[in-house]
C-alpha cells in the first residue's frame, strides 16, 4: 500500500489559499529537497478540482527548465476527486468523481504513493477518514488575517503526532504530522 502524503504552504494563523504570500520568503536549497523528497516518493497525484483547475494550466506549459518539479507534475498520473469536472485535458489526468474513501483506498493500494497539494476540502475529508500518512506543512512566519484556512472553525477535533521539524531559511518551518500514536513525547529533528 502507498503513502498518502499532503503537502501545504501555511501561515501561521492556518490560512492556506492562494499562496501567493510565500514569494516573499526564500524558497532555498533545502526548501527545495524538502518538497522534492515528497514528489519523488509518489507515482500519483490527488487533487481536488479547484487545485487541479490552478494547476493545469500553470504546470502543463511549463518544462524542466523552467522549473526543475515541471515533469513530475506533466508525467505523474493525477487523480481528480470532484462532482462537477467533467473532462481533464492535463495528460495523465482521471476524474475520480465525487469524493468517496473506498476510492482513495484503492488508489493507495495501487500505487507506491500519493502526492497532495492545496485541495483544502478534500485534505479535510482525507484527514477525517484517517487516509493521510503524513501531513507536511510548510509554516511561514506571517499572519494573513483572512482567507481559507486548512482547518476552519467548526472543523472536528482530531490528534496528530509530530514526527519532523525542521527550519528553513527565511523563518519558515517544515512541521510533519502523522496519525497519532498515543507517544508524542517530540519530534525528531
């Protein structure tokens, strides 16, 4: 069975949309073998139709000299959980349809693993099924105020285990959670 492995740029008051913010901040060496250990790790992609709108047509003119992740995310199968998508012209692209946990689960045991980015709603739902094997958030030391929030308000309670911090350059903060294990005694630096 592959990893479920969710990938998100936060601030520190939890909002995750449009992260536009972060091109202020240093996106460094280890930054980058950060992010590039998640996508090497997955042999698929899960989105959800508003990331999968954003991405498609940012990632899919874009080549390996314009951005050393652009083949990953051109050659990579993608999965698309949504309702309303009804066709995928990005290549290696299926519709999945509606969210459905069985569906995941059957994509994890059919894969090496999964990569996640954005897709706030659908992040959630995988949280609440228990699907995510580690939640990767890339914390950056800025309040927006307002915005989508990966975990809103009236978001169920759930306990994780930090497994990894790490800091970057420029303040932020790479915090790896994992399904709790009843010792979270720390994190593994």
């Amino acid at each position: 069975m592959g990893s479920l492995k969710v990938h998100e740029f936060i601030s520190l008051d939890g909002v995750i949309e449009s992260p536009s913010w972060t091109a202020d901040y240093p996106f460094g060496a280890e930054m980058m073998e950060a992010v590039g250990g998640l996508t090497a790790s997955a042999d698929a992609i899960l989105l959800g139709r508003n990331t999968y709108e954003m991405f498609a047509p940012a990632w899919s003119t874009r080549t390996a000299e314009d951005d050393p992740g652009a083949p990953f995310f051109n050659e990579t199968a993608k999965y698309v959980v949504s309702s309303t998508l009804e066709k995928a012209d990005w290549n290696n692209t299926t519709i999945l349809g509606p969210y459905d946990p069985k569906a995941v689960r059957d994509l994890k045991n059919s894969t090496q693993g999964i990569y996640v980015s954005g897709s706030a709603a659908l992040v959630r739902a995988l949280l609440a099924d228990q699907l995510v094997d580690e939640l990767h958030l890339f914390m950056y030391p800025v309040t927006l105020g307002k915005g989508q929030r990966l975990f809103p308000e009236d978001t169920p309670a759930q306990k994780l285990s930090l497994t990894t911090c790490e800091r970057f350059e420029g303040g932020v903060a790479h915090l790896v959670y994992g399904p709790a294990t009843g010792d979270d005694s720390g994190a593994h630096a």
